[in-house]
C-alpha cells in the first residue's frame, strides 16, 4: 500500500476544494516533510502545468470538466512518486491531445523517475499504444469468468502477430481498434489458445520462472533520484530520497496537523458542514429563547429545556450523518493510497470536532444561557459549569455522527439510524416520563443514554439556585438528586469516552474494508475467480538490443528481479468490453 499510487477509474476528489488547494494538500501529505512549503508548491504547479491544469488552478473541482476532473485525479497520484502507479482508464474522456499529454507524463515518470506504470486503456489511439513498453491483451471468455490473456508483448509486434493469424490489419485502420473489433466477432477464447500455444508465450513464461528463481539472490537498491529533485534545485533542502525506508515520507504529528488543517478548511468552505451547524444552532437559540425568555420556573421550563438539548442533539448530528457517507470514498482512496494512518484521520476528525463543540458552548454559555433567565451567580461558577457541560455534551454528539456516518452505508441509513436510537433515547430520559415511572424492562436504558446525563446536568445547572420552586421542580417533579452534579458529569465523560472509542473501531474497520468503495473494480461479490498461470513480459535495459540473458544482467536489472516491470510503463488492454 505504501509502495504504490492508484488513480480510480472515478474521479474521486474533495469537490469544494479548488485545483490548487486540492493538490497542494495532496503535495503537503505525499511529498518529504523535509522539502521546503515552496518547493512543494513548485512541484505542484510543475505537475498542473504538464497536465493542462494551470489555467482552472482556482476553479473549485465541481465547477471544471469531466476532463479536467480527470486530469486532477491523475495529478494527485504523481504527486507522490511512488515505484508503482496504476490508473485505470486514465484517458477515458479526454481528447486526442490531453490524452497525449497525460501518457507523455506516464513516460515521463518511467523513465526519468523509475517508476513503474501499469494502466489499463479502452479504444486508444496506436499513437498511445506504442508510447508503452508492453501491453497485455485481455478477451472476455464464453463463461463470463473474467479476462484472458490473448497477447502480450511490445505494441510494434502487434499487427504481425494478428497478421500471422491471417486476421491482417487494412489500411487506414487503428491496429487497435482492429484488435477489438477481431476480437468481438471471433471470441476470446480461441485467440487464447493461440496465444497460449505461441513462442511468445513459452518464452515469456520461461523469462519469468528464471527472474522468479533469481529473486532470493537479488538485492534491491533504489532507483535513480527524481530528476531535478536530487537536491540541486536550491529550492529544495537535502537530498530527499522518495523511496526511503519509513512507511510515510511525513512524521505522524507533521500527518494530523495537515489532516486537521485540510479538515477544518473543508468544514469552513463546504456550505452543508460548519455553515449549516451554526445556521441550524442559531435558529433553535432564537426560537427556544422566544419561549421560555418569560416563563417561570415551572414544569413547563424543564421540558422546554429538555427538548432543546434533544433538538441540539439532531442539528449538530445531520450534518455530521450527511457528510461522512459522501466522504468515505475519497477517505478509501487516500487510505489505500497510503496517505494517513487511520488513527491519524480519526484524530484529525476529534480535533475538528472539539473545536466546534468549544465554539458552539461558548455561544450558549454568553448568549443563550442568559438572555432565557437562567441564574447566573455565583459567577463565574455557572458560566463554567454551563460551558463546561455544552462543550461534553456537543463533543459527544459531533463524535456520535461521525460514527454513524463512518458505519453507515448512505446519508439516508444514517438518518434512519438516528431516529432508530433517538425516539428509545428521549422516551427513556427520565424526564418525560420520570425515570421512577419507566417500567423495570426499559428503566435501563435510561444509563446509556446521552439524553438522560444531558438532561441531569443541564437542567440542574439552571434551574439549581433560582428560588425554592424551581428545586421543587427538580426534586419533586423530575425527582433528581440534586447534590449528584459531579456524578452527573462523570457518566457524561464516560458515554463521551465509549463513543470515541466505538467512533475509533469504526474508523478502523472502514477503513480496512476489502469492498470497491472507493472506485475500484472487480468481479461481483461472492464470485468465483479462476487463476491463470502467471505470464510475464520481461525486457533488461541493456546497452546492446536483444540481449534478454538473466544471467548477464548488470546491476541496474538486479533492481528490476525484485520489480521486474521497475521503470517500464505498461498497457493493459481490455478487448471485446473486457478489462
């Protein structure tokens, strides 16, 4: 996961972030943290500008082409350098001439930054065909199992090996478009056969058992430093080697600031994340504070109360619920893409979380708590106390939606999901009904229940040193304890702390999944795979052409024993609709 980079055949991206920003944040987490914030900077207008990019850098994802999207997903994944890159389709959509561009940028970081590119193309042009060292060909089979290998070997020799099989390709005609279209009339399953019985293939295979034999005895030295990235540059400092030995070119603190940084920044910018929270908060202020601003310290107040913590309860946690499920395929990709740890993200989510949570308390605690009549002395005791309460309760909240958007499969389930425990939550609150009323079978639901400690401790902090009616309320007609505040906080923490650890379980097990959540391909879950034996096209750069003896490799192919496709770019070309 570490040693490779792979762009989706979807375009998934941030779409509130602008090109720039996008990619800036991608060069921060993929590029040496000892590289300078300008020559990261360098790096990323270097990649925009091989990649057509430069002229929509401050356009937002969402507003620029298909194309541009792609070109932007692809931008992302040559940030890093890592030995491997694998894109899947990463022409479909472009035209002629960026799609040139990209594969000329493919070339590029095969040849000059020693890596090895694998991409899987559909009806290319022959121009970008033979800009590949090899390619395989894949044909469906008649039983519908997946691809079978028909050709592998360089683009040149291609049409002289149809042409041998008396399927020639006419003038004027793309060889490799005439490929797919033999290829659909006569079926998969005879050119693999044929194939299978060529000298091509028996020679590759016999290539690939003797650099399989000589693997144990090879050692693997890293390739040649990116060029212009070897430390001459003077925007750059030291001699940063990409393919270094720790698994992440960043330390993990330098990871959380970034993550935290890019997540803040999108809850700033996103419309439906940090705008809606405070809209939908500052509406329920209003509103609550219409009502019970004059109404005496009566029953009545209490419950008005008591719904107002259970209306903050929905309108910090939609969001939260909303969100989540449309970031989890971008959160995937980076994931598998080695860009953070999940413990990194999990804590970058808590940091955005807590500063929300602080924010919003502060609101209430000078704003709200006031204007509606509650008692405020001795100060500063019941500002502290009031804050201190909000900022637990909404941490728990925020941290709870993350969790539920995290494991839910949609914004949709989500929501379900929070009615589901919101409606046994209030009706078990002991409140409305009194937790001395419930029934034996349901009275303990009342204790894992944020509602329940929400409820205790806001509502004696308000209505606790009034006047002797509303402790009547509370001890007579809520029937608290009214000297159990500190008790009353400490099981907030505690349902805080089983959330943040089933919000971190979370984290780990979607991340983790093994399902095609973030654009990935494949066959339908729960279906048989057959496995091929292995065929392997392998090429030694020697000085003299042809000479394809393991045994007098030089030191340079050692390298490529442990990766023999390191430094060569490579097509897989889906024929007939396979791929």
């Amino acid at each position: 996961r570490l040693s490779l980079s792979y762009m989706p055949q979807d375009d998934i991206m941030y779409p509130q972030f602008t090109v720039y920003q996008l990619l800036m944040y991608s060069a921060l987490l993929l590029c040496p943290e000892n590289w300078t914030y300008e020559a990261k900077e360098k790096r990323t207008r270097e990649i925009m500008g091989q990649l057509g990019l430069a002229h929509v850098a401050q356009n937002v994802i969402s507003g620029i082409s298909g194309g541009q999207r792609k070109r932007t997903s692809a931008a992302i994944e040559f940030m890093s350098a890592r030995p491997l890159l694998f894109m899947d389709e990463p022409t479909s959509g472009l035209d002629s001439a960026i799609s040139k561009a990209l594969v000329d940028s493919l070339r590029v970081a095969a040849e000059n930054e020693g890596r090895t590119v694998i991409a899987t193309i559909h009806q290319p042009s022959w121009t970008l065909v033979n800009k590949f060292d090899c390619i395989l060909v894949l044909a469906p089979r008649t039983n519908n199992l997946g691809g079978t290998v028909v050709y592998n070997g360089a683009p040149s020799s291609l049409p002289a090996y149809f042409a041998q099989a008396g399927r020639p390709v006419p003038n004027d005609t793309n060889p490799a478009d005439h490929l797919l279209y033999i290829l659909t009339d006569d079926g998969g399953d005879s050119w693999a056969e044929r194939w299978s019985n060529s000298a091509q293939a028996v020679t590759k295979a016999a290539e690939f058992k003797a650099i399989k034999a000589q693997q144990a005895d090879a050692i693997y030295e890293s390739p040649p430093e990116i060029a212009g990235f070897d430390g001459s540059d003077p925007d750059f400092e030291g001699s940063p080697d990409i393919f270094q030995a720790q698994p992440y070119p960043i330390s993990y603190l330098y990871m959380y600031r970034v993550m935290t940084q890019r997540a803040l920044h999108l809850w700033v910018i996103d419309s439906q994340q940090g705008a809606l929270v405070f809209k939908l908060q500052l509406i329920l202020y209003i509103l609550v504070a219409s009502v019970i601003i004059d109404m005496p310290f009566n029953l009545s107040k209490a419950l008005v109360t008591f719904y107002f913590f259970a209306t903050q309860f929905q309108t910090v946690m939609t969001p939260m619920t909303v969100i989540m499920p449309e970031e989890r395929s971008v959160n995937l990709r980076e994931y598998r893409n080695g860009v953070f740890t999940a413990p990194i993200y999990f804590l970058s989510r808590l940091t955005l979380a807590i500063i929300n949570a602080a924010l919003l308390a502060l609101i209430t605690t000078f704003c709200f708590y006031p204007i509606v009549g509650f008692p405020v002395t001795p100060f500063p005791g019941k500002f502290i106390k009031w804050w201190s309460f909000q900022f637990l309760f909404l941490t728990s909240i925020l941290m709870f939606g993350y969790a539920i958007g995290m494991a839910a499969p949609s914004a949709i389930a989500a929501n379900k999901a929070i009615g589901a425990i919101a409606i046994p939550w209030l009706l078990t609150a002991g409140v409305f009904p009194p937790n001395a009323d419930l029934r034996p079978t349901t009275s303990w639901l009342h204790y894992p229940n944020l509602f329940s400690w929400a409820s205790k401790i806001g509502l004696t902090i308000a209505f606790k040193g009034k006047n002797q009616k509303s402790i009547a309320v509370l001890r007579d007609d809520l029937k608290f304890h009214l000297g159990n505040l500190d008790a009353y906080f400490m099981a907030l923490t505690i349902c805080l702390s089983v959330i943040l650890l089933l919000g971190l379980l979370i984290t780990f097990k979607v991340l983790a999944r093994g399902d095609r959540s973030a654009g990935e391909r494949g066959p339908p879950k729960g279906a048989e795979i057959q496995i091929a034996e292995p065929v392997s096209h392998i090429k030694f750069n020697h000085e003299e052409e042809g000479s394809h003896s393991p045994s007098s490799a030089t030191k340079q192919d050692a390298q490529g024993l442990l990766n023999p496709l390191l430094g060569k770019s490579s097509s897989t070309n889906g024929g007939g609709g396979g791929g």
